[in-house]
C-alpha cells in the first residue's frame, strides 16, 4: 500500500515538472499602457511618432512635440503660432 501512494505521489510530481517544462506559466496580461509608448500627433504634418523619438520644443510656456526638425521650422515659419 506504502508503495502504491509512492507511486502515485511520484508519478504528480513528474507530471507536474513536465508540463511546467514543457509549458511554462502564462505572465500577467500586459495592458496596451504598458506594451507600447504614447504616441504624439505632429502638428504640421499630423503623422503620428512616438513621444520618445519626436522633436520637443517648448513655446511660450507650451511643449509643443514634432516629427522632425523640418516639421518644427516650418511650423515657426507659419503665421499662426502657437496652434492648439
């Protein structure tokens, strides 16, 4: 009988390491704050770059984020400033 519950309790144990091997626990769902980053709209061209790669500038009290460099001269080139 001793050895039967031995049996038993190794063949869980093995079934157990086998499927934690062969598939591994699922982590906690990620939200889509934490997948990608915040995405800013250029507003002289009105594409969309990540806030971490856009050219930030700051006018009059404002942070203002572009595109690129030339996204930004044409913008203080422009009558209007600042857009909002």
């Amino acid at each position: 009988m001793s050895r039967l519950i031995l049996y038993i309790i190794l063949l869980v144990l093995i079934y157990w390491v086998v499927k934690r091997a062969l598939f591994p626990p699922k982590g906690k769902a990620k939200g889509p704050e934490e997948i990608g980053e915040e995405m800013i709209q250029d507003p002289v061209c009105q594409c969309y770059v990540s806030k971490r790669h856009s050219y930030a500038v700051s006018i009059g009290g404002k942070k203002l984020f572009f595109c690129s460099e030339e996204c930004y001269r044409k913008y203080m080139s422009s009558n209007v400033l600042p857009k909002t």
